[in-house]
C-alpha cells in the first residue's frame, strides 16, 4: 500500500505551560487538527510524530502531565480518525482486503526550555565551569568518558523530568537505545520495506541558565556514538549506514554551535549523505537549506513553532507564530526522494487563525504545497566520481574534458571558477528533476480511484498506428509498431491520440523505460508538463526558460517596453532576449541538451495555455533544428496538432486490443475479474472498452458495485460527458472556446444535431468537406456560429472533445460509432415522436431509434410508435426491425407492461403470415426477442396476442387475449369462442393453436 515510503509530523517548540497559552491554545488547536486533513493528504498515513525540543515551557512535571492530556492524546486520536478515515476510503476498492494503518510513534529530543534550570545561589563547582562560555574544552572527556561524573549529575538532575516522561509516555518505540546524555537516543523502525535509522541528540544540555548562547553550545562524536550503539568510542557510522536512510533530530540548529563544534564535530556526526534530513526547531521560523558537497547533499530543517509568542522590541505586544510541517521520503529508481510539506497560521480579524502553505520557509509546489523532490545519495567511498553515485545516468560535468563543453563558443566569456559552478547547478538540477520525475512516472491516479497505482504494475503497453488516422485516407489501414519498439528507436515521436487514449500514462511509461535503460547508457531525462504553463510562463523563450530552470540555471528576464508588450501580448510570439550569465538562454539550453544527450519529454501540447501556444510551439522548432543529438516525445490530442513541428514522426494511439483490455481488466480487479469480463461481452460496451479511460471508468463501477448499468446508454451518456467536459475538469483544465456561449452544453446538442444530420439526412457514418458545409449551413444559425467556419469549429469540437477526428486530409468522423449512435439518439429523443419518419430512420440505420427507445421517458410508447406503424410493417425490411430489437434488448429499456407488447407480437406474427418464407424465420426471432425476459415482465406481458386462419384458407380472424390478475377469472369463465370482450377459455385457446409457438404457456400456431 505505502511500499518503501517513510512519512513523518513534525512538531517543534509547543512551551506548553507557557503564560497566556493556556486560553489560546484549544482554539489554535481546534484549527491546527482541521488543518491536519489537508497535511495527510499530501504525506499520511504518517509513521512517526517526530518532535524536536521545547515541549514546555520550564521542564516542570505538571507541565508535562498536561502536555499529555492536553496536547498529545488529542493529536493521536485525531490521527486514528485520519488513518480510519484513510483505510474506508481504501475499502471502497479493494473491500477483500485487510488493510490496517498503525499508529504512528512518538520520537523527542530536548530542548532548553525542556529542563528544570538548576539554582545558581550557592552554585556548585561543577555548574560555574559549565556555565562558563569556554568551560566545556575543559570538562568534555570527564563529560563524556564518566556517568558519575558530577557534570553529568548536573545535567541528569536539570533533565529529570524530561527523562521520566519520555520513559513512560505512550507510542514511544520499544527499547530504543539510550545514549550518555538525557535525550540521546537511536531506534530502527521497519516501516513499509524499510529500514530507517533515526538518531536524536541533546543540544541542550549547556543552556543551563537563561541569556543568549548562540554560538556558546557544543557537542559530542562521542554522544553520537553513545546513542547508535551504546557505546561512546563505537561505531556510530556504520549503525547508520546499515539502514536504507537515516534522519537526525537535535533542538537547535548548527549556527547554535561554538566554532569548534560547528566546524568540526558537526561535519563529523552529520557529514554530507550520511543523514537524508536534520530536523531541528528553537527559532521558531521554518526554513530549509541544503549545501552539496562532494557530489552529495546535506538537508537541514527548521521547524516552525508549533506555539510561540515573542515580545516585539520597543511594543508591549507579542509576535504569536503557529505552524508545523510534514514529510515523507519514498524510495524511486534513482535512490531515495525526499519533499517537505510546512504549514503556518495566519491571522485575520474575520476567520481568526488558519493554517496554509508556509511560502515564507522554502519554495513550494504550485499543486501540492511541497516542496521539490530532494534526491537523497549517502556518501560512498568508491573511487567513481560522487555525481555518477547520485545520478549514474548523467555525464559528470565536471569531467570538462571529457564532456567538451567549455570547448564551445557560447561559454568562453566565463572564468574557471564560474564554469565550475554552473557545473555544479546542472548537476544537482539534474539530480533534483530525475527524483521529481521519477516519481511522477511512477503512479497515475484519475478521477474515481481511491489511490494512486503503480505505473509498472497497473498499465499495458499500448500499440501505436504509423500513420495516425487523419493523415491517411478512408478505409486505408496502417501498420502499427509497439511501445517497445518507441522506446528502443532512435527517431523523435509526437504521440496523438484521443481523450483517454493514454497518452500521458504512455509517457509516463516510457519515462520509467528511458531511465531504466538510459542509466547504463548515459542519457538524461526531461519531462516538461506543458498543463503546468500559465502567464508566469508569458515571458520570451517560455519552454527554454522551463528546461533552463529544471537544470538548475535561473536566466534573467528581459526588461525594457519592448519586454512589457512582449509580455502582456505572449500571443503575437515576440521574442526578447533572454539570458543567464550575459549568455542568450536559446544558446546555451540547446546546447546543454545537446552535450547531456538528452531525451525531453513534452506532456500535453494541447493542454498548454492558448496564449502561449506559438511561443511553445517555436521554443519547440528551436530545439529540434539545434538539438540533433537528443530525441524529443511530444504528446497531443490529435485534433489539435495542426502543423508539424521539425522532423517529429507523428504516431497514434491504437484501441486496446482483446489481450490488453483481458491484462488491464484482470490486474484492476483481481478475482472478480471474471464476472466482469462476461458482462464486458455485452456489443454496448465491447467499443467503448478500447479506450483506456473509458475502461477504466467501467472497471471503477463494477469494483465499487459488482455490476456495470443495466443501460447501456447511462455509460454512453458518462462517456460523452468525460470526453466532453468532465476530463478536461478532473485534469482542473480551461479550454476557451474561440466561440461566445459555445460550451459544454452547446457542444453537446451541436454534437447531437450533427449526429442526427449525418445519419438520417446525409446518411454517412464519415463526411467530407462539401457535406460539412451543407450541413454546418444548415444548423449554425441555431448555435449562434458564424458562417463559412465549419472546419475552424470541427477543429475545436475535435480538440476540446475528441468525439470528432479528422479523417484524411477531406473529412470527419466520430472516434466512435457507439458514441455517434448515443448523440443520434440524444437529438431524437428531444423532439416529438417522428411518425412519419420513423419507418426511414429505421429503414437506413436501426440502432440509433432502439437507443432512443431505451432513452425516452416512455420506451412502451416509443415501441408501439415504432412496431405498430403501419408503414414499417409494410416497407421496412425483417432482417431491420429484427436489428431494431436486438438492440434495443441490449439497451435494457426496463419493463414493459402493458397490451401494446402484445399487440407488437401480433403485429408481427400479421407480418409473418403475409410475407413469402424467406422473412418467416427472421420475424420470428423478432418475436422471440420481444417476449424474452430482459424486454418483458418475468410474467411475460399483460398481453398475449394471437391469431387464426380458417382451415379451408378463407377468412382470417384475428385475437388479442388480454391477460391481468384481474382477468384471470373471465379467463376460466369465458365461452367456446371469443367473448365480446376478446376473453378465451385456456381449453379452446389449446384445441385452436396446439404446439407451435409457446409463449409464457399458451400457443399461438401459425399458418397459411
């Protein structure tokens, strides 16, 4: 469920205790626990509730009591409902399942205010030299080498109640290792497949009395040690090293440190790699930092204080801070990636206090409020060089003589020093975009589903047409190539399809393909999500600026009037200059790409803001003409690319085949598969189920209720309102119609009214140009559409919606026929019975009129008006309204009841008496259709309708028996023959017609 992922809460500096916090803190509170539905969301179910320091406010034991009762017991039960809350949602699609969420643990260290600060009046010996800012070189072995030391008594008497209440507090881990000082501690835990070492250290312990000491306090390797292995000269590294990864939690920062400590002693507990984090609080502000050294990285975090009130110099009031962040560490491909999610209270004089995004700690995700993906390498003591252990797939830029790159004349006006830090910013761009791609690729989640899924384990690779359907003729078939044969090809490919044809999930696909193989071969992978493009984007050079940015490079926007109407008219593809480091940013990205021998990925080139399309659209030709030694993937719905872009060869998403719907199917649903593949044979849902969504959203209905709709038409009309507007929605995408009051809604009964025009008045399934124009000419007004723009509208209806392609370079067609049937369907429904029509429509193309049937709000009328009509019965084919009624069967209209169906079986066995015998065995299984059991009541009907022929071949009577629970007994009571009021006696009934047609027990004969 949560397989190699590791998440946390961080809390810091609650000064529980604290004066005035008393009557402040239940409202803070009551937000803070809202707040934390929208903090699990992004990192739950968390594993461990990590707090660093300050807990009360003066280490007394009743401080600590209330903490308990007050702060912690609440903040676990609030994290039970979360995680309970969390497992039904699980339940809903895989409800077999047993899934259970544990409680995460407690983790504290110390901080200054976390002890009792002993009296300094009489002071012992021991205290004045610890108090003195240069005591500790003085008394740190004797510190650190003995436990009956008395400095050590000092600090364990300040600490005491520290130590007791962490000893006893609930949801602590079990037996974690203590280490010399009050505080230190290590523990293992085995979360989700890993193994994750966490290490906390008493910083503290010197801040014996009050005043500012930074600067003033120190540490210990041998407390390091101590807390990993219980043993102050063991091996602390190598405990560490012996997990997946390692966080180290203290109370104060590094700048807290003397010089000594902080440049000595802490490069050697905290080396760059050997923790993924340093959790610290004290200032009562968040903020990250990361340093990289040696080609790998050290993170440290500043925690928000979760409740702190400072006095203002030179003000009688307090500056009130509130905040708290989360985390989560997931293993990738690539090694380990790390983001940070901090959330801080605001205040305003209406809502009072709430929390959202801290933008003030760190650079956050516009989606998600975290932070970048961090990738995580420890440090290594192999001779390869560092970068190549973080990313072995990239090209150590560093190696300039091997890579050439300085070699060209775009970065001569740089020095040495300036070449190796740029170096330096590629590298751990790089580093950070393959961590954040990685996991983009790694799951895909739509609308409907309960949690993310594996990209690996829940998609099929899809097959691909050479030749996408509008550049190719009707009825020319291409040849199609796999995803393998995509992947392993050198050529560059602009992958078109349909609305939930899957593209994106292909790119992401091959993604996780390319850095798979690409890390033996050298490549490196850039994704850009053109979805993500808004006017923070309506700059010049947009999509270079984007690559420039996920490398590392920061370029200078142009400035200047010129830059101003470049800016506010990003349509018009005015070009400013833009640069990093006085070099022109269209120099220097094609040639990073070129050099790093990149695979660029472009998701979504019909998604891309419209204003920025063309300045897209260039950025892209920029690249292809400079960047020969790259290859690019574009996705694109197919009716919006509309003019080739460089030597991109254009491809198209092929429908599931049989084997891929059974993988697809069978992986989604596991041991109901099945019983879903049985219903999936119904012809309503067979085309549908080529297409990746839509098969998707009929595994999502058949998981959450063990059925698909017993009318087809309800899935035509979810279909039609994804492909239509809901996708586009979930995606939390606009697309602007370039057309007032042309909206979903108007798209829709456009959609239908077209729909009905080519089936029953051009009676084409695919148009050409001159039909389009007859038919926009005669419906546009009706739409408020201007006139001689079909194309331009056809164009927009196929890029919006998809339902209509270009097929060649002359035509149109819907992407389905299902759906075109539907949206026929829809219009006839919305108009008066068509009477005189009817026998037309059904003479041309029966399935539209059974899906209208199934559709309208009286299907026994509709039926009647259709069967009964005497023209039908006497022009309209057998084999037709034998069509007719299979369809309507699979529609599953619902029950009818009422004469008028026996009076539909008796027309048609009429028609069956008077047509030549050819006919005779198609009517007859249209009868049997219409009195099956899915058109029927499970009593048959409320009519029976039957007929007789005189022996000698005269005169022909016709009956219609009418049978109710309330006629049962004229039935029995009826005469030899019919009675005036068409009632028979079951006997006569038997003697008159025997054993021919049986119908729910009485027979109906048939003869000439």
């Amino acid at each position: 469920m949560n397989e190699g992922k590791f998440s946390w809460l961080h809390l810091t500096d609650m000064h529980f205790g604290l004066a005035g916090l008393g009557q402040r803190w239940p409202n803070i509170r009551e937000r803070f626990f809202e707040d934390l539905e929208v903090a699990y969301r992004t990192s739950g179910p968390w594993d461990a509730v990590i707090f660093t320091g300050d807990l009360v406010q003066s280490g007394d034991q009743a401080q600590y009591v209330q903490l308990n009762e007050d702060v912690l017991a609440p903040l676990f039960k609030r994290i039970e409902e979360l995680n309970s809350a969390h497992v039904k949602k699980l339940k809903e699609s895989a409800p077999d399942d047993e899934i259970q969420v544990p409680l995460p643990v407690l983790l504290a260290v110390p901080g200054n205010h976390d002890l009792v600060r002993p009296s300094q009046s009489p002071s012992s010996p021991a205290l004045r030299i610890m108090l003195n800012a240069q005591g500790f070189r003085e008394i740190e072995d004797e510190l650190m080498g003995s436990a009956a030391s008395d400095y050590r008594d000092v600090i364990s008497k300040a600490f005491r109640n520290f130590s007791l209440w962490s000893e006893a507090v609930r949801h602590t881990p079990d037996k974690p290792m203590r280490g010399l000082l009050p505080g230190d501690f290590s523990v293992s835990l085995k979360v989700n497949g890993l193994d994750v070492r966490i290490v906390g250290l008493n910083t503290a312990f010197l801040q014996l009395d009050g005043g500012n000491h930074m600067g003033r306090l120190e540490w210990d390797v041998r407390q390091f040690n101590a807390a990993c292995t219980g043993d102050p000269m063991g091996d602390g590294a190598h405990w560490v090293r012996s997990g997946d990864f390692a966080l180290l939690l203290t109370h104060h920062g590094p700048e807290w440190l003397s010089p000594q400590s902080r440049d000595l002693v802490y490069a050697e507990i905290n080396p760059a790699g050997r923790f993924a984090l340093h959790l610290f609080g004290h200032m009562h502000k968040g903020e990250q930092r990361s340093l990289t050294a040696g080609g790998v990285r050290r993170t440290v975090w500043q925690g928000n204080a979760l409740f702190s009130m400072e006095t203002i110099a030179s003000h009688e009031l307090a500056e009130r801070r509130h905040g708290y962040a989360c985390g989560k560490i997931e293993r990738v491909r690539s090694g380990l990636s790390m983001r940070l999610f901090p959330r801080r209270a605001r205040f305003d004089s209406v809502n009072g206090w709430r929390f959202s995004r801290d933008d003030e700690a760190t650079i956050l995700e516009e989606s998600d409020g975290g932070t970048h993906p961090i990738l995580h390498a420890r440090a290594s003591s192999a001779s390869e060089p560092a970068f190549e252990r973080i990313a072995p797939h990239v090209t150590p830029l560093r190696e300039t003589d091997r890579l050439g790159l300085w070699d060209l004349s775009v970065w001569v006006s740089l020095d040495v020093a300036r070449r190796e830090t740029i170096a330096e910013k590629v590298r751990d761009g790089i580093a950070a975009h393959t961590a954040k791609i990685d996991a983009w690729s790694s799951s895909i989640q739509v609308f409907g589903m309960a949690a993310p899924h594996d990209v690996d384990k829940a998609t099929v690779g899809l097959n691909f047409s050479l030749v996408p359907r509008k550049f190719r003729g009707p009825g020319v078939d291409s040849s199609e190539v796999s995803e393998s044969e995509i992947v392993t090809s050198a050529k560059s490919y602009v992958v078109l399809g349909q609305p939930g044809a899957g593209k994106t999930t292909t790119m992401k696909r091959l993604v996780r393909e390319l850095l798979s193989t690409d890390s033996k071969g050298g490549a490196v992978v850039i994704v850009i999500r053109l979805i993500r493009f808004d006017e923070r984007h309506s700059g010049s050079y947009p999509l270079l600026c984007e690559i420039a940015a996920e490398l590392g490079l920061d370029p200078t926007p142009p400035s200047g009037p010129s830059a101003s109407i470049a800016a506010a008219n990003p349509a018009m593809g005015l070009a400013q200059r833009v640069q990093y480091e006085g070099m022109d940013v269209e120099r220097i990205v094609p040639d990073l790409l070129q050099r790093l021998r990149a695979v660029v990925v472009f998701d979504g080139l019909d998604e891309v803001n419209t204003n920025l399309r063309s300045a897209v659209e260039r950025d892209i030709d920029l690249l292809l003409a400079n960047c020969r030694g790259c290859r690019f993937f574009l996705s694109c719905r197919s009716g919006d690319y509309v003019r080739q872009l460089g030597y991109l060869n254009a491809i198209e998403v092929c429908a599931l085949n049989e084997g891929q719907v059974d993988f697809l199917a069978s992986t989604w649903l596991g041991p109901k598969y099945s019983a879903f593949r049985s219903l999936l044979s119904n012809p309503a849902f067979i085309e549908l189920a080529g297409r990746p969504l839509f098969l998707l959203q009929l595994v999502l209905v058949f998981s959450g209720s063990g059925y698909l709709p017993n009318r087809p038409f309800d899935v035509y009309r979810k279909m039609t309102s994804l492909m239509i507007e809901a996708w586009d929605r979930q995606k939390a995408l606009h697309r602007p119609s370039r057309y007032s009051d042309f909206d979903a809604e108007r798209k829709l009964e456009f959609l239908a009214r077209l729909s009905f025009e080519l089936t029953y008045i051009a009676k084409a399934k695919r148009f050409s140009d001159t039909q389009l124009v007859a038919i926009y000419g005669r419906i546009r007004r009706d739409f408020g559409l201007p006139a001689d723009e079909e194309r331009q509208v056809m164009q927009e209806i196929e890029s919006h919606t998809g339902i209509i392609s270009e097929s060649g370079s002359d035509g149109f067609e819907f992407s389905h026929l299902t759906i075109q049937e539907y949206l026929c369907a829809y219009h006839l429904v919305r108009l008066p019975f068509p009477k005189r029509q009817v026998s037309l429509y059904l003479e041309h193309y029966p399935a539209p009129i059974a899906v209208a049937t199934a559709m309208s709000a009286s299907p026994l009328q509709w039926l009647s008006g259709v069967l009964l009509d005497p023209s039908v019965l006497k022009n309209v084919p057998a084999s037709h309204i034998t069509s007719f009624l299979d369809r309507l069967s699979v529609e599953n209209p619902g029950i009818f009841a009422g004469p008028e169906v026996g009076f539909c079986v008796l027309a048609l066995v009429f028609k069956g008496s008077e047509q030549a015998g050819d006919d005779s065995p198609i009517l007859e299984r249209a009868e049997a259709i219409l009195v099956s059991s899915r058109i029927a009541t499970a009593s048959f009907l409320d009519a029976i309708c039957c007929y007789r022929i005189d022996r000698n071949g005269g005169s022909r009577e016709r009956y219609a028996l009418v049978l109710g629970r309330e006629s049962e007994e004229s039935l029995t009571d009826a005469g030899e023959g019919p009675t005036p009021s068409g009632y028979v006696r079951k006997e006569w009934l038997h003697a008159v017609f025997p054993n021919e047609l049986l119908i729910d027990g009485f027979s109906i004969a048939r003869r000439r």
